[in-house]
C-alpha cells in the first residue's frame, strides 16, 4: 500500500475518532436516552423486567449480528476500493 494512500487513511480514521464522542447533538442523543431507560424501568414489576431483558439481550445480539455484516461489508469494499486506486497508480508509472 502507498505511504500517501496509509497516511491518508490514518488522518482520516484519527479524525473520526477524535470527533466521535463530542459534539451537542450526540450528547443530547445520550440524554435522551437516559431519560427513556429510567422512565422505561420506573413501573415495572419484577417478572415484567425479566421479560423485557431477555427480550432486549436477544435484540441486541441481533442488531450486533447485523452491524457486523455491514462493517464487514464496509472493509471489503475499502479493500476494493484501494486495490483499484493502486491498480490506477501502478498504471500511470
């Protein structure tokens, strides 16, 4: 892999880390959500809470399992991309 295409591809996931936790909308975003989890458990009894976690365990292992794919689908067409980028390079020298 070309130094310029690796230390562009640094740069970049450096600035999407550094941005990734600040900023008004995703810490209203938070908010938000930690008011709907306590309002969500306030009346709950006992078996009803059992319920909705393992309902919400089994929700989250599907949305894990569908995130996964859509990462990996997202490597393998950065990958495509940047052999086509270095087929290019490799063509014009």
């Amino acid at each position: 892999m070309p130094d310029w295409f690796r230390n562009a591809m640094q740069q970049r996931l450096d600035e999407i880390i550094s941005h990734s936790d600040v900023g008004m909308e995703l810490r209203q975003a938070r908010d938000e959500e930690q008011e709907a989890f306590a309002s969500l458990y306030g009346g709950m009894d006992a078996i009803q809470f059992t319920k909705y976690m393992a309902w919400e365990d089994r929700h989250l292992y599907r949305r894990a399992l569908e995130n996964e794919r859509l990462y990996m689908e997202g490597v393998k067409d950065g990958a495509r991309l940047a052999a086509a980028l270095m087929a290019d390079r490799s063509e014009e020298e």
